[in-house]
C-alpha cells in the first residue's frame, strides 16, 4: 500500500441521504470484490476507496446518476481494464468475462496474488503465466 493519490482536504461535508448512499456504494463495491475472492480486508478497503473516489469524481458530471451505479460502473471497468491488460486480450464489451473470472480463481488470486490485484504493470512473470494458461497449473496449486 502507498500514499493515497486522493486528498481528504477535497471531501466536503455530506448529508445524511448522501452518507447513506456512499455507504450503499461501498457496500456493493466490497461484495464485488470479495466475489472475486479477495480476502485482505485492508487491501479491499482500499481498491473500494479508490474506485469510490472516481465515482464521486464522475458524481461532479452526472448528478443524476446514483452512487451505487457509478461506484459499480468504476469497479467493473477497472477490473475487466485491468484483467484484459494482464492478459493481453480484448473482452467483450470491457466486461470481465468468464475466461477472466476463471482465470482470476484458478491463477490464485485469493492466495498467492492478493497483492498484485488491479496494480499497474509489470506483474510477475509467474502471476502472468497462472493468469494466461490457468490449465497448466498443478492441481496442488490451486487447493491451497
């Protein structure tokens, strides 16, 4: 974990309704994440606080829009950005298809490679190799 890239002198006081709905999103976020198996409790809150940065971010230019919809928008697209870079495929309509899920659960990504989760490149040859060719993993790999 690094500095935070996002300044609290920015964050403006929120109402009640408004804590209530980026409680919502953050909840939806997290669920999100953790369907992907990711088990560092401190690692999700922050992939979840920087995806609701952007979301509050975007909120400036689509007030309409809830919350939990752009917190959603932000996490899915950088999650199917990020898996369609490691893998060095297109997915189909930047959604983290089931290629991508499957490779994320066989890869290890609950073990192994919490760390390396929606980091920027380079990423370890290994992790690469698990997440590209999730087949050819031993059989004991994927039990632990």
């Amino acid at each position: 974990m690094g500095p935070s890239h996002n300044s609290l002198n920015t964050l403006r006081p929120l109402s009640e309704g408004e804590l209530v709905e980026w409680e919502e999103a953050y909840a939806a976020v997290e669920s999100y994440l953790l369907a992907l198996r990711l088990r560092n409790r401190l690692l999700v809150a922050e992939l979840v606080r920087g995806i609701l940065w952007r979301a509050s971010a975007r909120r400036v230019n689509e007030p309409e829009k809830p919350a939990r919809l752009l917190a959603m928008e932000e996490a899915l697209t950088e999650v199917a950005d990020w898996t369609q870079d490691v893998l060095d495929v297109p997915l189909e309509n930047r959604r983290l298809a089931a290629r991508g899920r499957l490779s994320l659960l066989l890869a290890g990504m609950s073990g192994k490679w919490q760390g390396v989760f929606l980091t920027p490149a380079p990423w370890p040859k290994e992790f690469v190799d698990a997440m590209k060719n999730p087949i050819s993993l031993p059989v004991r790999s994927l039990l632990s």
